[in-house]
C-alpha cells in the first residue's frame, strides 16, 4: 500500500475545502502507519475509520454546499459520485469491517478503497476549482455555507474576508 501524499496541486482555493481535504490525508495516513508499523491496535484502527467516515460524509456535505453556491454545471454527476461513495462502497467496507471484526486484513481493504477514492475524487474536485477560475470573480468570493460560517475563496495567496 502507498502512503497518501499530500500535493499542492490538489487545492482549490476554498479554505474549508482545502483543510478538509488536507484533514482527511492526514487520518488516512494515521491509519496506514498503524498498518505499516504492525501496531495495528484493533480499537485504535475501528476508531480511526469511524472518524475518517465521519469526517469524509461531512466534507461531502460541505463540498456539495459549495457546488451549488457558484452554480457548478457538473454538480449532479459530482454529487452521484459522492454518492455512491456515501451509500454503497462506504456501507459495504462498514459491512466488512464489523463482520470480520476489524480485523487486518479489512482494515487493509478499507485503506486500498480510501486510496483510490482519494486519487480519483481530488482529480474530480480539481474541475470545480477550474469552473469557479473560469467563470468567477477570480481573487474575491465568499459563500454562506448552510451550516452558517462563510467559506472564503481565494486566490494568488491572499484571503480576502
């Protein structure tokens, strides 16, 4: 198994987002150096996906939020694909785990399926940012998430609030 790495090119100029993103690297990367270290702790393992599964289904409501205030035309396709992340891979690698008792081997299966997804859906999530370039006010935009604070965009390095 490969160790997620973190890239620059993956931001998108929302800081909400990025340090979602960024959030969510960082408990897989926790998760994989219990595996790596073979002091996979059964209890620290369930608690590590627990969070990570959590936090994901959160950033996805928070990511789709964001779609909608800039009027993404590939929102649906984007959300389907959360979707299906949301209501059938995560619920059978949730299956998985809990029938064979967070054992190693699941827990390795759970890490491989968060490793695709990862690669793939950052690749995804940088089209939003291409759309939001392309069609926006380009260093200056703010958007009210529904939970209520405001997630900033930014652009060239500065942050306007």
């Amino acid at each position: 198994m490969k160790r997620f790495i973190w890239e620059n090119c993956y931001l998108l100029g929302v800081h909400s987002l990025d340090k979602a993103h960024q959030e969510i690297f960082t408990v897989a990367n926790r998760i994989y150096n219990l595996l790596s270290s073979g002091a996979c702790h059964h209890w620290t393992a369930k608690q590590g996906i627990l969070y990570l599964n959590a936090y994901v289904l959160k950033h996805f409501d928070d990511e789709e939020n964001y779609m909608l205030s800039i009027n993404y035309p590939d929102y649906e396709n984007h959300k389907a694909i959360h979707d299906e992340f949301r209501f059938i891979q995560l619920k059978s690698l949730e299956d998985d785990l809990i029938s064979n008792d967070y054992n190693i081997y699941s827990i390795k299966n759970f890490v491989e399926v968060i490793d695709h997804w990862i690669r793939y859906i950052m690749k995804d999530d940088k089209n939003i940012d291409n759309y939001f370039r392309a069609t926006q006010i380009p260093n200056c935009f703010e958007v009210k998430n529904h939970s209520g604070p405001m997630m900033s965009r930014y652009g060239s390095g500065a942050s306007w609030f």
